[in-house]
C-alpha cells in the first residue's frame, strides 16, 4: 500500500461537499455535481437519449434540415468494427506498434509522459484510421499531439503566431481524413478494417462534413485519455515496486496473445493493476455537460440548458464506496474483498450505458500490453520515484515524470 495522494483545494471541497451532501449538489448557481453513482447514470442515460448529429453545414447554409443521424447509430457502427477487430493478429499488432513506439526513445532522462502518450497514439491510430502515408501519418499525429500539449498545460507558446500554427495543423490534419474517405469511397485507396471505414457507406446520409466529425471524436479519443492511462500505469509501476516484482513473475509465463480473449484469465494480477491504476488515475478528470431536456435529480431539478459536471475520479475515491479510496491496492478487486467497490455502478472508468466508451475493451488490453513489456521486455528506472507528484489537469498526469528505459 502507498501513502495516499492528496487533491488540490478544488477537488478537495468536492469531494468534502459531495460525501456531505450525498453526491448531488449545486457547484454554482449554473452548474450541479452528480457524483452519485446511481444519479450519475440516470442522468446520463437521459442526457443522450435520442441526441443527434448536427445537420450538414450545407443544409445549415440553405436553412433546412439534413437527414437525421443518431448518434446511436454512429456507436453500433463502431462497435461492430470493434468486434471485428477483436482478434489476435489485431492485437498483436497493436503490442508490435507500441513496442517499436518505445524502442524509439529508449535512453536516459526520458519523459515518460510523452513517451506514453506517444507509445498509445502509435498504437492506436491504425485501429482509428489505418493505411495512411508516413506523411499523412505524421500530420495526424502532430495535430494530436499539439492538442495533447494544452490538455496537460504544455504548450508550446502563446499569441497570434502559434494560435495560427495550431489552427493550420489542425487544419490540414482535416484534410488528410477528407482525402482518405474520399478516396476510398471513390475506389482510388483500399478499404480498412478501422473505425472510420464503416461511415465510408454512409457518406451520401453524412455528408463528408458530419463523417468528418465521426472520425474525429475517434481520432480525438485515443489521443488524451488512453496516454493518460498508459502514463498512469508507468507512474504506479515505477512507484509500486513490490507490485511490479509481482507482475513481472506473472507476465514471464503469459502469452500477450490471449489477453483479447480473456484478460482476466490470460494475466489476472495485470488485469487487477491495470483496474486499481484506472480507479485511482481514470482520465478524464471532470465530464462537462448540458441538459438537453429537464430531469429530477433526487430532491433537484437539472432545466435544461443547465450544466452539470459527471467524474468517475470522484465515484472512485467515495470514502462511502470505497474503504481506503486514497490507497493504491489491486487486491481490492479480489473476490469478497472488504475494500473493495460497494457496487457495480461504483467502478465507472469508461462512463456509463449506454454512452460508455465503445473502445474499453481494448483500451483495457493495450494497458495490460504496456504492463507486458514494461516487466518482460524494457527495464524502468526513476529516481526517487516516491517523490514524483500527480497534477490534476485534464486527468491526472505524472509532473517532472523522467526516468531511465532500457532493453532487459
């Protein structure tokens, strides 16, 4: 067990208000906390029910409106390319990009920060968008990185000048996914199996501005969140030595391979890790939302147009679900632990139903995979790791996180 963290003032009065107050309460005159499980799944549910996509923007020119689009519809989509995708070449596939993203920085004085931000967009990006140019690839992953950069407060510069720079990265990073759709709905480029291929078929009901913004919530979404976990899972493993020895006795005899199939089978001390690491550390931090349509939240009514703020890191450090929430320890997710999570809807680090993140399932296994390489392949040094800190941004990441990697 670690000597618990503590927050900043900020979330520090949450967490004191909300174990106060039952997991609901006005933040401001604008703006409700649902930090109670249950209440944060109904709210939600209810939030997405029925949401739709945004009209084409030609439609919006000619003031009329376009073909109406769920965005259910776009999650069955992705979840069924997910399904597909859901197999041991995939990811062993996915393992090889991650490691040959490491072996590029291997050395001294790393920051493993980026290097785990860098070692997950590799990973990812062909599940995303696959059989891209070098060119195209590396535009990609400048725009992500560049956005990655202001999420954990690392930019790099201010005024007119970089603000226009980010603007025509961003900019041409578009381009890249227009030409890749447009080609391949044109037979000018080979159809992928990835997320985005699926929305070729629909171009005609999108239209190329509204699949745009399809491929970019995907593009978008494996380039913070899973480098925050993945930089999560080396902070705990340099900072947990006696779990890392653990690790390393257990994925020294598992094959990688199976971890798709069962996770929990293939490697379940990992997978206990990987699930307390993204308890303690789930990106990201805070979920701002607006009331699409007034509801009852307990004894309060969210009107719509209100905001409301969702955090599964709040639902996991509950000293009300959760003994110890503070304490870094796998083996409260063991069976009949007394630590352990209250409920079900207590240990929410994808979200929740039916808006819950569709890539969880391989998100999960990509960590497991860092978790393989970093004990059977690399060797992790950080001096004086017990006095690296968590800093609370867009999710927590590691601050001043260097350290050694080498080939065991």
């Amino acid at each position: 067990m670690t000597t618990p963290h503590h927050p900043t003032d900020f979330l520090h009065d949450l967490r004191t208000r909300s174990a106060a107050e039952g997991g609901v309460f006005w933040i401001n005159d604008d703006l409700l906390a649902v930090f109670d499980p249950d209440a944060a799944r109904r709210v939600s549910g209810a939030n997405w029910q029925g949401l739709l996509m945004s009209d084409r923007f030609v439609d919006m020119l000619r003031r009329r409106r376009s073909t109406q689009i769920p965005w259910a519809r776009v999650r069955t989509e992705w979840r069924t390319q997910l399904h597909t995708l859901a197999t041991a070449e995939h990811h062993a596939n996915l393992i090889t990009r991650m490691e040959r993203a490491i072996d590029a920085r291997l050395g001294d004085d790393i920051d493993l920060v980026l290097l785990a931000q860098d070692a997950a967009v590799r990973a990812l990006l062909p599940v995303a968008l696959a059989g891209l140019t070098g060119r195209e690839s590396a535009w990609i992953v400048q725009d992500l990185d560049q956005k990655l950069m202001r999420l954990i407060d690392r930019p790099p510069g201010t005024g007119p000048r970089h603000q226009l720079h980010f603007a025509a990265v961003q900019f041409r990073a578009g381009l890249v996914v227009r030409r890749v759709l447009r080609e391949r709905a044109a037979g000018r480029r080979v159809r992928e199996c990835d997320l985005a291929d699926p929305f070729v078929d629909l171009l005609p009901e999108l239209g190329m501005d509204r699949a745009l913004d399809v491929v970019t919530a995907v593009l978008t979404a494996i380039a913070g969140p899973p480098g925050a976990a993945a930089a999560s899972v080396l902070y705990e493993l340099a900072r947990q030595p006696r779990w890392a020895r653990r690790l390393t006795v257990e994925l020294g005899d598992a094959d990688p391979d199976d971890f798709h199939a069962s996770p929990v089978k293939a490697a379940p001390l990992t997978h206990r890790f990987v699930k307390e690491v993204l308890r303690m550390w789930s990106p990201p931090l805070l979920l701002m939302r607006e009331a699409r349509t007034s509801f009852d939240v307990g004894s309060t009514t969210l009107e719509e147009g209100r905001g409301y703020v969702l955090s599964p890191h709040m639902i996991h450090r509950d000293p009300r679900f959760w003994r110890d929430a503070d304490v870094f320890d796998p083996d409260r997710f063991l069976p009949g632990a007394p630590h352990g999570p209250v409920g079900r809807g207590c240990y929410v680090p994808f979200g929740w139903a039916p808006k819950k993140c569709v890539g969880a399932d391989i998100g999960t296994v990509q960590l497991m995979a860092l978790c393989y390489l970093m004990c059977t392949r690399y060797r992790l040094v950080v001096p004086a790791a017990e006095q690296v800190t968590m800093a609370y941004r867009f999710a927590p990441v590691p601050q001043s996180f260097k350290g050694e990697l080498t080939l065991r």
